[in-house]
C-alpha cells in the first residue's frame, strides 16, 4: 500500500496512492481518515493524482540521516577512505522537508550545493533500543529522500547542521510504501539524474548493496541513543555522484518498487 499526503481544493489529506504506473494506469489518490499509523479508514473522497498536489508524505518531528555510509562516496567527498572516517549521525530539522516538485531554495551564502539521492525509512511506532532483527516491526513504509548539502558550509563550518539544514534542503517523497518486502533494501537501485541548460545526465547510479550499515543495522544504532516517533525518517546514506546544482537545474531520483523525486533549483 502507499501513502501519500495531498493538498486537494478542500484542503490536506493523507490519502492511499492505487494504480500501476508500470500499467498506464491512472493513479488514484483516495482520502482516508486520520493518519497511515492505523488501518485505513476511507471516507469516499477520491481524485485523480493528477489533479491533486502530492506534498511530502509525512511531516516528521525529525530526519535523522546516517552520513559516510557509503565508501565510494566518502572517497568523492572527504578524499579519505571509509576505514579512518566511519559512518556518523546528523538530524535535519523539520523545516528542510519539502514535497514533490516543491522547489530546493538555494540562498546566496551556499555556493557548492549537491544533491544526495537516498533511501529513506518511515516510523511507525515509537521505539528505542531496537534491536536489528526487529528492524521491520518499527517501520511504516519507504520513501525516496534528498539529502541537499552545501558543501562549502559543511566544510567551513566543520559541522552539518546549517549545511544540511537549510529550508527546502529535504524533498521527500512521492509517497510511503508500506509493503516491506515489495523491495530489497540490500540489494536496490538508487539512481539521480541532474537537468542541467537543457541536458539530463544520470549522476548517481548505484546499489544499497554498498551500505555499510544495513538497515537493521541503522536503526539499532540510532535507538540506542535517541526515541524514535512515529512518523520520523531515517535516511540511510548517499551513494558517489553526487555534484552540484544550481538554478535552474532539476533534479530526480528513483528507486525501483518506491518511486521518483524530482523538484527544480531556484535561488531564495
């Protein structure tokens, strides 16, 4: 099932995506009560997704981000090896979320902003102390996260926290797939595709398989130090390729089984 949180001309609803895009078929969004952390309650209303506004899926109390997860993206970025610079945490704050095709605001004092297209995870629960085995007993469902990051801030800086932080810097989305083994989080395609003067080149071309840190992994790292909410994302990590963007560019990244991201640059 998937998830996915609409504006329509009444106002905003979570609403439950049907439709095979891989069919030609229409997708539907269909207004259910509530939120996605019980059994959908529908109440009849329903649109086509195309004349609704897809918003981000959720609308977490934060984004709790594993960086360094990837060695080959370690290399491009901190020119060391994963060995001497292990996987670490950061949070971005609620403010960065932003949905489908919303803009990424880039302001004047950001001069090398990349793109960071990763799999994200969706709380259910709230939980603490997961153990990695349970992994799938606290999760509502994957989603596609970008993990924007002014690279001169992070540097300079010598912290994340602006870098990653800024308004507009976390498109989320499409939508929240619930069903767990409709992917294989170890073995997924993450792909990232740049728009740049008219030309679109594929950036990033990887594979979860490249994790460090496994998902269980993941989340039993986090909850040993912080609760997790129901609702909070988890991004797992950015594979190599990533490069800088600036307005007027576009952005898109896919994961098979979950979906497409894509959102414009602009300048704030």
């Amino acid at each position: 099932m998937r998830y996915g949180r609409i504006a329509t001309p009444d106002g905003m609803c979570f609403a439950v995506i049907d439709g095979a895009e891989d069919n030609n078929e229409k997708l539907v969004a269909k207004e259910i009560e509530g939120t996605p952390f019980t059994e959908p309650n529908y109440t009849g209303r329903e649109w086509a997704l195309e004349d609704v506004k897809l918003l981000a899926p959720m609308l977490p109390s934060k984004v709790v981000a594993i960086g360094r997860n990837y060695a080959d993206h370690v290399a491009e970025v901190f020119q060391k090896s994963a060995d001497s610079l292990p996987p670490t945490l950061f949070l971005k704050p609620p403010t960065s979320v932003v949905g489908p095709e919303a803009a990424i605001k880039i302001p004047e004092f950001a001069t090398k902003v990349e793109f960071e297209g990763e799999l994200a995870v969706v709380i259910g629960k709230p939980c603490k102390n997961v153990k990695a085995e349970d992994w799938k007993s606290v999760v509502l469902g994957y989603t596609i996260v970008n993990d924007v990051s002014s690279r001169d801030l992070q540097f300079a800086d010598g912290q994340w926290a602006r870098a990653k932080g800024i308004d507009t810097f976390c498109p989320l989305g499409p939508w929240i797939e619930t069903d767990l083994d409709a992917v294989d989080v170890d073995d997924l395609p993450i792909k990232a595709r740049l728009t740049h003067e008219g030309v679109t080149e594929t950036k990033q071309d990887s594979n979860s398989q490249q994790m460090i840190m496994k998902m269980g992994e993941i989340i039993e790292f986090i909850t040993a130090s912080m609760t997790l909410l129901p609702g909070d994302v988890i991004c797992t990590g950015s594979p190599a390729g990533t490069e800088a963007m600036v307005p007027g560019d576009y952005i898109e990244v896919e994961i098979p089984g979950i979906g497409k991201l894509g959102n414009p640059i602009e300048r704030a």
